[in-house]
C-alpha cells in the first residue's frame, strides 16, 4: 500500500459524504474513479482490493447523526442517572461542563452547571473516570430555530451526544474515583492556574492558549478579529505548535547533551501523547504528534514512507479511533491545509525567496479551505492571504518560541520573568493594534452565502487539479483552470442577482422582532425592526441576537447591505440590535416615527435618518411601502409605532408594530377599505392589540407572531389567538415554529417554517 493510503483516505470521505447526504453519487464516482486508475495500470491489484475494503468497512462502521430522540422517550422511567465521567472538566467563570457516559444505555451525556456568580462551589470530586449519579433531567439540547444559526444540537449530535441535562445545584451531582488519565488533566489543571498567578492576565491568557490550547480566557474581541481574518489557527495549536516544540526539545535534549540521540527520540515518542492531552487533545495537535510519532517509528524500522502516506495513516487512525471526529471543523482544516501543503511542495520550493515562500503557502492554504469558510462561517478575507505572510511569521519566530520558553521559567523562581511578561506585554499589543487597524482599514469581506456539496465538489476538483498542473510546471493549463475557479466564484456572487426569487423572513430572536424582506434579484433588503434582548436590571442591550441570529443569517443569504430600516419605536425588543447592525453592515436608510427620540444614538448617521408618519408613501428600491400611521403623537412609544402596508409576492402585508387596540380602531377608521392578506400582529400577542374590529375589517388570510418561547409575559394572549381562530386565520408564531418565511416569484409564494407547510397561489 506503499503510496497509495492517500485513497484509503478518499475511500472514508466518500463514505462519510454518502452517510451524511444520503446520495449514492459520491461511492459511484469513487469507485469509477478507482476503477480507471486500475484499468490504466496506476494503481495495482492489491491497492484496489484494499481501498474498496476500507471503503465497505467505513460505510458500515460511520454511525447515522440525523436522528435523535424525542423528549418522551428519554424520560420514560425518571431515575437516578448512573454513569462515567469520559471527557476532561471544563470550568471557568460561566459554567462547568463535562460528558457522562451512562451505565445502563452507554449514552452520552453533557452535564452542565451555570453557577450563581456570587456561589463559591468545589468541583475537585469531578474527575475524570469518576463514577457518578447525577439527580436530574435528561433534555433535547437546543437546535437551530433561524437559517444560518448555529445549530448546537447537531454540533453534540456529531460528538454522538444526543441529550444533556442542566443541574440547578452542583450537590445533584455525586461521584467517586477516577482513572490515571485524570493525573494528566490534574497537571493541565493546575498548570493553568499557576500560570495565571505568576503572570499577568494578558500573557497568560496567550501562554494558556498556545501552549496548553486553553483560549477561554482570551480577549473575545481578539479572538473573533483572528477568526474574521483567517488566523484562527494560530490560537489553536497546530503543526506549527509541535514542529517548534520538537525543536525546541531536540536542542535542549541532544544540543546539550542530556540525552543521546536514539533516547531523545524514545521520549519524543512517549512525550507527545502525553502533551497532546496536555493541550486541550484537539485534533490539529494529535495530527501532528501522531506523525511525528510515526516519522520516528519508521526511521528506527528503516521504513521510507511518504509524508502524504503518513498523513493519510494519521487520518484513518484517528477515525477509526473515533468515527466522529470526521465532523470536527479543526479536524477537517487541520489536514486540509496540510494536504494541500504537501501536494503543492515542488511548486512551493521553485522561489527561493522567503517571501514569495510565505506567500505561496498562504496562498495555498487559504484556498483550500475557501469552502469550507463559506460554510462554516459564509465569509471570507480576502486580504488574509495577505496579511498571514506577516502575523505567521511573527508567531512562528517569536511568540510561540517565546511562549514554551516561558512556560517552564514561569514555574521556576526566577526575577526576570516578569520582565518578560512585560517586554512581551508590550511587542504584542503593538501588534493586535496593528491587526486591529488593518481589520479597521482594509475590512473587505466576500459575503457569498454558503457553498453547496455540488459546488464544494467541484470547487476541490478544479483547485486540486489546478495545483496539480502548478506542480507539473503547466502554466498555461493551470492559469485556465484558474479562471474557471474565478468564473465559479464570481457566479456565487452573482447569484442572489440572478434570482427572481424573493423572501418575506420572520427571524425567530425571541421575545422581540425582527424582519427582513429581500426582494427579487437583490434589487434591495429592507428591514423591518430589529430587537434584541437586554438586562431588566440596568437596560444594557446584549449583542447576542444580532452577532447568533441576525448577522448569521444576513451573511447566510450573501447580504453585507441593508438598503433600509424600518424602525416601528423605540422599544428594545424592536431596536436593541440596530447599533450593531450600523457598525457592521452598509445600512442606506433608516426610517423612524416622527417622535423618536435619537439623540442617545449618537453612532447614526443624521443623513440617513428619515422621519416618516401615517400617509407618506416610501419608495424603497422599487417597492412601495405605505406608511399608515401614525397618525397623531400618542405620547406612547407603543402607539407612536410606524405602521406600513405593502404587498409583496402577491400578498398584502400589515406590519403593525407595538399599536394597541385604540390606535387599530383609529387606522381602521381612516383607511375603511383597507384588506390584508398577512398581519404581523401587534405587541407580540398581547390582549392590548389585534381587536376583532381589525380582523373583521382587514380580513387577513395569515397572522405571524414574534414571540419568545415560555416569555415571561405570556404571549401570546389566549383571548388574541381564540379571535384569530375564529376568524379562520392560519397562525405562524416564532415560540412555535422558528423562523417563518415566505419564498415568492411573481405574485405567488410557498410559506414554510420548521413545523407546517402551506402554499398560496
């Protein structure tokens, strides 16, 4: 199987991509393409025979993610909970969290704890292999309610978790015992501690995460403008991480003489799991350390195998270990990039020059992982290309060096560390200001929605290939293929521009309200409300619903601009995600009630603020909104609520805001023949609005309703939803059904949410 493992590999995505998909295409095309390499006398007998093995076995070994328990059958008989810590405990300010193994069923299940900040608790008896019983409730862990949200049920569900349960008190939880692995997470454990004594919180929080591969207490605002920027793998610990340590120890070790050459090689091998583990045991870690592992092995047996061969042994060991891990989004870049890197080595090797070097490797690697941006995150930085060949350098050269350095001088008495912590202190805020500045100058993002498994596909194909003739010196032939990569990407973009389909969305962002209109070939996205929730206490508005379900869902659909905000009042279930929505995305317009009071937001721009009351009409890329009200200043943010008609994809639209009962009397009033086909009901469905007056005389065919699931006001009101009943209205409430959307070509249109299915024609 010498130089051939690279199609086990292969043989195991395709697997994965058939259990996953559930379309037959992937296996056919493996095995055509297996079958052609064989009647072409470029792969023997054995290899064939091997590869469609592996093949059988991995389609029969993958495990099925897609289903999942209902909440009945996982509490059929209550009881005590019985089972095994299996995973390391990870404890910080917010939260403890770890995965129990049960006893009698062998299901796991992540235990989580949020502890009153105020409440001192100990946790020492959680430990791994600890046997436990835990008094509690198994629950269906939250899924995704909005398109483009993070879907935390499939993120356990490919961990092969299913249920959690949530303790109220850590004294729910009893347990006993542990194994020897524990001792390792122990020295992890106390390793972060002591760290975090000698040093000051900003180096420590770096050595915790390059080192140790602890990032929880990192800066949030620095760790998102490396994920913005394609850098997030320098936080993780990586190849780079293990090829400096081995360096590092190679010097101290043989450099110095402690160690003979043939012993400094043996502990490398029994060193390196055990630091995996010691690192947090992400997959990009146990990648490297298995190949360093592997490369001594065959050295010591006299055995020359390819670096791709290896990475390809690494790769199937790992999954057959844990079939799971294939889902695991470190795993899938970590030897992405690596592949790619490899498969690429001739070209990268043509220039000398370090900085042609560098930015080839850049290059390389971040395209190969083009798709996966997109579906992960649905953006992608350009210019990170561009500024890797820098900030990795700087890494790979100084901090991380500097970071095993100072590891090791921070648990010994020595004076002059804090004299490192401040020179580092100070060379790296330099630094991030500098990121922070290009990320303020040159923020650039490609926003082009995700990628689909076809286009996925052929974007690997060609790239691959591409590189491929690269490698072979056929310029002219790579130059090609490159401008069909550039054809597929700029008709990703085209796309939405192309499409005569619009949509009327609903997001689901609890209780609060939040609508986006994107109308036929992305002649415009208008928004309408924008809520967020926010602290009873002192008012401070949580960035929460904009940066999980806003943004996510805007960046899903390709969308960087929004041409107007319709603001109905001032309310922050209405309005609490706006800032971030100004400071983030291009917004044209914003449209408010004549007595909205903006003067606290002092980030809007007063040119793009409009002031709008009942019988103006807005002429919105095309689309004509009438504004109906209000009418009079009602000295009341609710009633003061700008409301508008429009209609769109054949139906009329009423979107009512925070009006009360009074204010629908008085729009009824004076506009007499007004009909509606959907009505956005009033102040989430409370009994202070949609009266029967207005059902009667708008008549509405639909109702949507924004409201949070179990809301603590208890809407929507019983007496509202009764009316609408008996008015024959087909009912879409957020608590209910998520996100509600309406798809329309023309002047017809299909709604759909997670639960029903109607269509209008």
């Amino acid at each position: 199987m010498k130089g051939y493992w690279h199609i086990v590999a292969i043989a195991a995505i395709c697997a994965i991509l058939f259990i996953h998909y559930h379309h037959y295409l992937f296996i056919i095309v493996f095995i055509i393409w297996i079958g052609m390499l064989y009647a072409l006398k470029r792969l023997r007998k054995l290899p064939l025979i091997v590869s469609l093995t592996f093949l059988i076995f991995f389609l029969l070994y993958f495990p099925e993610t897609s289903t999942s328990p209902s909440e009945e059958e996982i509490n059929i008989n209550p009881r005590p909970i019985y089972g095994e810590i299996i995973s390391s405990i990870e404890k910080n300010d917010k939260k403890v969290e770890f995965v129990l193994k049960e006893t009698i069923t062998g299901e796991r299940i992540v235990v989580i704890y949020f502890p009153n900040q105020k409440e001192e608790f100990s946790t020492h008896f959680l430990k791994y292999g600890a046997s436990c019983v835990i008094q509690g409730k198994k629950e269906i862990p939250n899924g995704r309610r909005n398109p483009g949200e993070f879907d935390y049920q499939d993120f356990l569900k490919k961990q092969g978790i299913h249920v959690q349960i949530t303790l109220s008190s850590i004294h729910q939880i009893h347990c006993d015992g542990f194994k020897s692995l524990d001792k390792i997470y122990s020295v992890r454990s106390n390793l972060l501690i002591d760290i975090q004594n000698e040093l000051t919180p900003f180096t420590a929080s770096w050595l915790n995460s390059l080192v140790l591969g602890d990032d929880s207490s990192l800066d949030e605002e620095s760790v998102q403008l490396f994920r913005k920027w394609g850098l997030s793998h320098i936080i993780a610990i990586s190849g780079t991480h293990v090829a400096i340590l081995l360096t590092f120890m190679y010097f101290v070790l043989i450099k110095l003489s402690i160690l003979t050459k043939e012993k400094a090689q043996w502990f490398v091998v029994i060193f390196m799991p055990i630091y995996a583990i010691l690192a947090g045991g992400e997959p990009s870690i146990w990648r490297a350390s298995m190949m360093a592992i592997i490369f001594i092995l065959l050295l010591k047996i006299k055995a020359k195998y390819s670096v791709t061969d290896v990475l390809a042994i690494v790769f199937t060991l790992l999954i057959i270990r844990d079939p799971l891990l294939i889902y695991h989004v470190g795993f899938q870049f970590s030897f992405l990039v690596t592949f790619s890197i490899l498969l690429s080595k001739r070209w990268l090797s043509v220039n000398k020059n370090p900085t042609m070097q560098a930015l080839k490797i850049s290059f390389v690697a971040q395209m190969i992982i083009l798709p996966l941006q997109f579906i992960y995150f649905s953006f992608f930085q350009p210019l990170s290309i561009l500024l890797n060949i820098i900030i990795i350098p700087y890494f790979s050269v100084f901090v991380i060096p500097f970071m095993y350095i100072l590891l090791p001088l921070t648990l010994l008495p020595f004076p002059f560390v804090k004299f490192l912590d401040q020179a580092f202190t100070f060379i790296h805020q330099f630094v991030l200001q500098f990121i922070f500045l290009i990320d303020k100058v040159a923020d650039t993002p490609w926003v082009i929605g995700t990628f689909s498994i076809g286009i996925t596909c052929l974007y690997f194909i060609l790239f691959l290939r591409m590189m491929m003739e690269m490698e072979l010196n056929q310029s002219l032939k790579a130059f090609k293929l490159g401008i069909l990569i550039c054809l597929m990407l700029f008709f990703l973009v085209a796309r939405p521009y192309l499409s005569p389909e619009g949509k009327v969305t609903m997001l689901d962002i609890g209780q609060g309200d939040a609508y986006i209109i994107e109308l036929p070939y992305r002649k415009g996205v208008i928004m309408i409300d924008a809520g967020a929730t926010f602290s009873f206490s002192d008012g401070t508005v949580s960035e929460n619903t904009y940066k999980r379900i806003i943004k996510p869902y805007l960046y899903s659909q390709g969308i960087q601009k929004v041409d107007a905000l319709i603001l109905s009042h001032e309310d922050l279930d209405h309005v609490g995600s706006v800032p971030f929505i100004i400071e983030e995305m291009n917004v044209e317009r914003i449209y408010i009630h004549p007595y909205y009071d903006i003067e606290e937001d002092k980030q809007w721009n007063p040119k793009k603020v409009k002031r709008v009351e009942g019988l103006d009409v807005l002429n919105i890329k095309g689309q004509p909104f009438y504004v109906l009200g209000p009418l009079k200043d009602s000295n009341n943010p609710n009633e003061n609520s700008v409301v508008v008609y429009t209609k769109i994809g054949g139906l009329t639209w009423l979107f009512t805001g925070d009006i009360g009962i009074e204010t629908e009397k008085y729009i009824i009033n004076k506009y007499p023949d007004l009909k509606v086909d959907v009505l956005k009901v009033g102040h989430h469905g409370s009994n202070t609005s949609t009266g029967e007056e207005l059902l009667k005389q708008i008549n509405p065919k639909f109702a949507f309703i924004s409201v949070g699931k179990n809301n603590r006001y208890g809407h929507p009101s019983p007496e509202v939803i009764q009316r609408m009943k008996d008015n024959d209205i087909v009912i879409f409430r957020t608590d209910e059904h998520g996100a509600v959307q309406y798809h329309f070509k023309g002047n017809s249109g299909t709604f759909s949410s997670f639960l029903p299915y109607y269509n209008h024609k």
